[in-house]
C-alpha cells in the first residue's frame, strides 16, 4: 500500500504546513496588538478590533488543522476493507479518491487522486460501498472498480 502511505504522508504534510502558517499568523497579529497599545490613544480602537476579530479567524483555522491531524491519525495506511472506509482509495471508471479529509486534487506518480472526506458529498455517496457499486454526482454516473 505504498500509494495510501504517499497520499497519507502529503496530507500531513499539507495539514502541518497549514497549521505552521496559521501559527505564524497568530504571532505576527499578536505583535501588532501589542504594538498598537503601546502607541496608540484610547480614541483609537479601531485598528485593535480588527486585529482582534482577525486573531479570533486564525485560531478558529488553526483549531480546525489541528483537528484534521488528529483525524489524520486514525488512518491506517495498512488497513485492507472491501468497503470503502476512512484511509481507503476508492477508484471509479474515471477518477480516483482517497478518504482522509478535505483537501481536493494532487498528482502522485502521474495518476490524479482527489482527496476528500467521508463528510463531503461524494464521500457520503462511497461511504460503506464495494467494487461494483455506482452513484451519481453532479448528473455523471460513476461505477466503483476497486477498493484499495
């Protein structure tokens, strides 16, 4: 399962690097803060207001990465299912998907796969189905070959 293994490795990578930025993001907002307080007048708030809802936006973001690695971890790269469940390719007769969580598509040794959650709507109409089975999204028929 050396293809799952790559897949898995490349959302934490993206997961991390999103969790890094926001961080990153975190700090600078907070440095303008404390900037803004030591030179500004008290008829002035409007600049910290703004940095403060925007601090608020980047630690809603940052808990929600933080979230997806945590969900991350209970992908088993190893894990053999003929249904489809969390870590599974799933490929279709014309595209590819491996459930882990909603990032969209990549390119992995020239084969496009896109990956996506158990939540999102495709991954709803996968979820818990074998090869054979086909579901409609977006008015395209799609029929599953394999189960990996």
């Amino acid at each position: 399962m050396k293809i799952k293994t790559q897949l898995l490795d490349l959302c934490n990578l993206l997961v991390n690097k999103r969790i890094k930025d926001y961080k990153n993001e975190i700090d600078l907002i907070k440095e303008s803060i404390e900037s803004n307080d030591k030179v500004s007048n008290e008829q002035d708030d409007s600049g910290n207001s703004k940095l403060l809802d925007d601090l608020e936006k980047n630690m809603n973001y940052l808990g929600d990465a933080q979230k997806n690695k945590d969900y991350l971890q209970l992908i088993r790269p190893n894990l053999v299912s003929e249904q489809v469940v969390l870590g599974s390719i799933v490929k279709t007769d014309s595209l590819s998907f491996f459930i882990a969580i909603s990032i969209g598509k990549i390119e992995i040794e020239t084969q496009d796969y896109y990956i996506i959650s158990l939540q999102s709507p495709i991954g709803q109409h996968v979820k818990s189905k074998s090869k054979g089975h086909q579901f409609e999204f977006n008015s395209k028929r799609y029929t599953i070959t394999e189960v990996l």
